[in-house]
C-alpha cells in the first residue's frame, strides 16, 4: 500500500493557529461547556469502568460508548473487528482521529466496583484505560454542544484489543480499512490520564508461547523419562545468560509458565509465554533466534539426561511493529505548542501503544492521557483523581482545532 508523505497527509484546513483558535468566538464557549460537562463525565467514567471488557471481550463497553454517542446526536457502527466508529462531518474528507481502548487486563469473571478514597477512584481499569475513553466522549460532547465545524472530518475511535495478546487487533483492523488509511492526517491516542507523557517512539514487540511435550507418567514408576518442566526450566536458565543491550533498550521476560497436574505425575506438557521488546527491529530478531536456541538446548539436554523423546512447539502470540514520529511531525510540533501556552510541562517518551501501527505506516500519530491523574496501572489498586480532567480536555480540544482546523461560520 503506498504511503503519503507526510507533508501531503497533514496539510491545515480553515482557522488553525492558536492564536487564532483562542481568539476565536466559539473557543470561549467551548470552555464553558468543558467545565459544564465535569459532572457528566465523571459519570460516565464510572458508569463504564464497570462494564467488564477482558481483551476480546470488549461488546457491552463498546455498545456502552455507542449510546453515549448517540445521545449527543452522532452515528455509530461497529466494524467487523469490533471497533466502535463515529466520524464527526467536517468541510473536507480527510480524518483526525482520536481513538481509545476499550479492553483492560482485568481477567473474565471478575466483578469491577469503584471505590473512593481520599478524592481518588479505586477500580482496576479506571485511568487505563477508563480516563482515554471519558476523554474520548468528552471531546465529542464538547464540539457537539460548542456547534463548532471544524476543516478536516474528524474520527472518533473506541478500539478493540490493544492490551496483551491482544496485538493492537482494533488498530491494524482499522488501518487496514484504505478507505481509513488513505483520508487519516493525523492520530491521537487517549491511553490513561497523564498529560506529561508524549509517546512519540514506538517499542517494538514480539511475544510466543513456547509448549514442550512428552510422555509423561508416575513419578515413582516411571522415573527416569524425561520430564518437559525441567526442559523448560534449563531453558530459562539459558536465556538468562543472554546478554542485552542497554542502548538500544532491549528486554526479555518470561512472564508465565504452566505444566504438569499433580505433584506425583511427571508432565505430559509445559509451556511458558515469552515477552521480547526493543527500539531496534535487529534486536528482536536476534532475540527470537535465542529463544529457540535456548529451548532446543534445553530439550537436548533434558533428552540426554533421561530415557524418551520431547517435542517442541514455539508459536507467535504478537509482533508489534517498532517505529518513530520525526521530530519535525506537525502532529508534535501542534501538541507541544499547545503544552508551552498551557504551561504543561510534557516530555516526550517510548511506549508501545495503539500508535505502534499508524506510526509504522507513515501516519502521524503520538499517544498521550485524557487528564486528571492516574496510578497502580494494571493492578487491583488503579486509581484515579478527576481533578485536572478539564486540562487535560482543553489541552486535547486546541490540539484537535490545530489540526484540523475550524470553519468560520457567516455572521447572520
């Protein structure tokens, strides 16, 4: 698929500098309506923390957000991956996009209820990414309510599968829409509550799941065959001789390991997933041939130590592709810009992130927080603070306005 430039993808339609947004007639209205919608949208955001959405599971949120859409008066539809979809009319075709994800890491079956403490909300998922998706619906409700046309059509995006093994599914499905991937100027991704953070370079992933498998049988009778745990755990102890770099950043986690179903049966089956992650696309694949490396020499090993055979499986559970926003991206320069008149001290930083996928196709896109304040990410101690969501709104909507531009409506 050929690739625009970026000079051809992000050119400005209508009223775009600051100066001129902030000066603008409607700019002081759209405050009064963010600080109007404090109330809504903490509801909201509690509202739809609660709705369970594990990785591929993410149905009830989505249709959640859908209503909330529709009652501002916007269209939805769902694609076939499961994202959910509202594109906002402007005077041209091209697309701003803002997207959040709907998925968290919280497990299936488990029940989600806030908790306040201290001015903080306590549920697991409610600033990753419960704060992206509150900033998500609080941007549309802004311009609806505002009336404010804007050059550029802009895209609200409700995403599928951005955590674990979930491989950024909702945004390659999206981007690989041409219809999408050809209007898009620029990308925003809402992912919990930090403003400071400007992810601008892309970690690259690769993950597997690496299965051993024998005969198995009794411990007492049958000792001697070789045992598929023990293959692994030579294995993990080899890949702990592999030396990583430190620039570029490169590392390897194992980050669960499975086997066996008694204590005295020896296993059938192991299997452990393998996390590779790296600013270099070099260094994963040097890492990846070690892994393998690693689990045929502790196979052999374990062969030659005791009587059987053991069969090895190694599959890829995701590849998250590694890419960088030039320094001179007019998406980076528009958000800094904005930070530098908020006073917002932000730095720029490396993540892997839905903008993994459009920065690896040549689309500007950073990832950046809704606003308020967040901690304890993917632990049952998450928390949120609302107070400084209307910076964070404010911050997002001039950013928005920047890029895509307002239309000047005529004077009656």
């Amino acid at each position: 698929m050929a690739q625009p430039g970026i000079t051809e993808r992000t050119k400005g339609y209508g009223v775009s500098s600051l100066q001129e947004i902030i000066e603008h007639p409607t700019w002081q209205s759209l405050l009064k309506t963010v600080q109007e919608l404090g109330e809504w949208l903490d509801r909201v955001h509690l509202e739809l923390t609660q709705i369970p959405a594990p990785t591929f599971q993410e149905s009830a949120r989505a249709e959640y957000m859908s209503e909330r859409f529709r009652e501002l008066g916007l269209r939805t539809r769902r694609d076939s991956a499961g994202n959910l979809l509202v594109e906002r009319q402007g005077a041209t075709a091209k697309l701003v996009a803002l997207t959040a994800h709907l998925d968290t890491v919280v497990p299936p079956g488990v029940p989600i209820e806030v908790r306040r403490r201290n001015g903080r909300l306590y549920a697991p998922g409610i600033s990753d990414n419960g704060a992206g998706l509150a900033a998500l619906l609080g941007i549309a409700a802004a311009l609806e309510k505002s009336r404010i046309a804007t050059g550029h059509s802009l895209l609200f995006v409700a995403n599928v599968g951005e955590e674990g093994e979930g491989d950024l599914l909702g945004m390659r499905h999206l981007f690989a829409q041409r219809d999408i991937y050809q209007r898009t100027t620029g990308v925003i991704v809402l992912d919990g509550s930090a403003v400071e953070h400007i992810t601008v370079s892309a970690i690259g992933s690769r993950r597997f799941l690496v299965e051993v498998t024998g005969p198995g049988g009794h411990s007492w009778n049958d000792f001697g065959r070789v045992n598929p745990i023990q293959a692994l755990a030579t294995a993990v102890t080899e890949l702990r001789q592999i030396r990583l770099p430190s620039e570029p950043r490169t590392t390897l986690n194992v980050g669960m390991i499975h086997g066996g179903t008694a204590i005295n049966a020896i296993p059938g089956s192991s299997w452990m997933k393998v996390d590779i992650r790296s600013t270099s696309k070099k260094e994963i694949d040097r890492l990846a041939q070690l892994l393998e490396q690693a689990v045929r020499a502790g196979v052999a090993q374990e062969m030659k130590r005791a009587s059987g055979a053991l069969e090895i499986r190694i599959l890829p559970l995701g590849d998250r592709p590694v890419a960088e926003l030039p320094a001179s991206a007019r998406i980076l320069r528009i958000l800094q810009e904005v930070d530098r008149h908020l006073g917002i001290p932000s730095k720029l930083e490396r993540s892997s992130t839905d903008a993994n996928i459009p920065l690896s196709l040549g689309i500007e896109a950073i990832t950046t927080g809704g606003g308020g304040r967040g901690g304890d990410a993917h632990t049952p101690n998450e928390w949120y603070e609302p107070r400084g969501r209307d910076l964070g709104l404010k911050r997002l909507l001039l950013a928005v306005l920047m890029l895509a531009g307002i239309i000047p409506q005529p004077t009656v």
